[in-house]
C-alpha cells in the first residue's frame, strides 16, 4: 500500500487531473483507490460530482473529529473519497496551532485503513504551503510533483525540493518522490528545455512518462469525468496508463 501525496507549490500543473486518473487508472486494474481532497479549492470533488456541506467533508475531520470513515463518498470509477470544501481554508487559522494537527490525517487514515492496510491513497494537496499541504505530506509516504512545462511550474518544483528537504529534520526520513512533466507539447522547444533542465536536477526521480497536452484531458473535468470514462482510446488515458505502469514497475506505487 502506498499513501501518495501529489502536490507543488504552484497551481495549474496537473495536480488533481494526476489525482484523478492514476487513481482511475488503478481502479481499473480492479483495485480500490481512496482519495482525499486536500484542496479548498475542491476542484477533484466537483469533478467526482460528490460536493458536500461542510459537515459531511474532511472539514468535519477537523472540526468536529469525525472519523474519516464517516466522511468516504463512493466514486464512479470505483474506490471512494473523502471530499473537500470551501470551509477548508479556515483550518490553518483555526487549528494551526503546533505540530500535533500536522499528524491528524495521517493518523486518521491509519484508522480508516485498519481492515484494508493495502489500500492505495491519493492525497491532492492545496498548492499554499500550509496546515493542509503540510498534513497531506506528513501522511504520505511518497510524494508525486506535476509539474507543467513551463518557467513558474519549474520555480515551484525547486521551491519544493527545498521544502521537502527541510521537512526531512522533522520527519527523520526522506520521501521518496517523483516528478513528472505534465501539459507537455513536444512541438515547443522549451518543453524539451525545461526537460534536459529538470533531468538535469533531479536524475531517475522525473518520470520518463510525459503526460502531453491533450484536448481530451481539457474536457474531461467538464463533464466531471475520469481521462478513462470520458476519453478511453485518448492521448491523455494512454498517458496515465503508462505512467501508472511506471510507478508500478519501479516500485514507486506498491498495491
């Protein structure tokens, strides 16, 4: 089992469109993904069409400790989430105080997995580096980066880098990450660029799986749909198959 935290501090890379569709691309492979929507935004719960009051999202969690089991919504494809809402940006102020938040969703999903300890996560972190980004980090156990090609996604990249390295004095590990290049158009030369810079950097951690600028990818939120329901035979869908295939092969995602 494998609690994986995707994030970057920088929004638009592909984050919870990675979320969604490794998580799909698993179910598909007849397991049972839980997600959890991290984001106040809640981007991954509209498009799952599972938005909720606040009382019925991990907001709830947090606020009234209810158990996250309480709070899973089945999804379409299979597997289940735990939504996120609005209410959401609140926590930091509220319950921001000391490390112990920082720990409370990693431990409650120890208790939401107790019977399933195999399960596979999927945390879509808020880009804010904060309460909800931190807690996200701190209950995984690796920690996959989106990040698109261009100049701002790339700063956002390093800037975590840094920030996963200052975590290591707190967490007396290191995460295991990997990087992988999303909205990639090998028609410009700059994503090739920034490519040879992040390979550069970061060696095997980035991905050799590219997940390409791709219509169907654009359009699948809209109709609130995984790559794989609303696009099978597509660029995008063949992208996140082999990169869930990557994962699996190197041992980076363990079901």
């Amino acid at each position: 089992m494998t609690r994986l935290a995707v994030f970057n501090q920088k929004g638009g890379v592909g984050k919870t469109t990675t979320a969604l569709n490794l998580a799909a691309a698993l179910a598909g492979r007849h397991c049972s993904p839980l997600l959890v929507d991290m984001d106040a935004q809640a981007h991954l719960t509209g498009i799952l069409g599972t938005v909720q009051d606040a009382e019925d999202s991990v907001f709830a969690f947090y606020s009234d400790a209810k158990p996250l089991g309480s709070l899973t919504r089945p999804v379409s494809f299979g597997g289940e989430l735990v939504p996120a809402h609005a209410e959401l940006m609140k926590v930091d102020s509220l319950f921001g105080k000391g490390p112990r938040i920082l720990y409370r969703l990693r431990e409650g999903l120890v208790e939401l997995l107790g019977p399933s300890p195999d399960r596979s996560v999927f945390i879509d972190c808020c880009p804010i580096l904060g309460v909800l980004s931190l807690s996200g980090i701190f209950a995984a156990d690796r920690v996959l980066v989106p990040v698109s090609t261009d100049y701002l996604a790339v700063r956002g990249a390093l800037a975590l880098e840094s920030t996963l390295q200052a975590l290591e004095h707190v967490l007396k590990e290191r995460l295991e990450r990997r990087y992988v290049l999303t909205r990639f158009d090998a028609r410009r030369r700059m994503a090739h660029d920034i490519e040879q810079t992040l390979r550069a950097r970061f060696g095997a951690e980035l991905c050799e799986t590219r997940i390409a600028e791709s219509v169907g990818l654009a359009e699948s939120p809209y109709h609130q749909r995984d790559i794989f329901s609303h696009a099978p035979g597509s660029r995008g869908a063949q992208d996140y198959e082999r990169l869930l295939e990557e994962l699996l092969a190197t041992g980076f995602l363990e079901v």
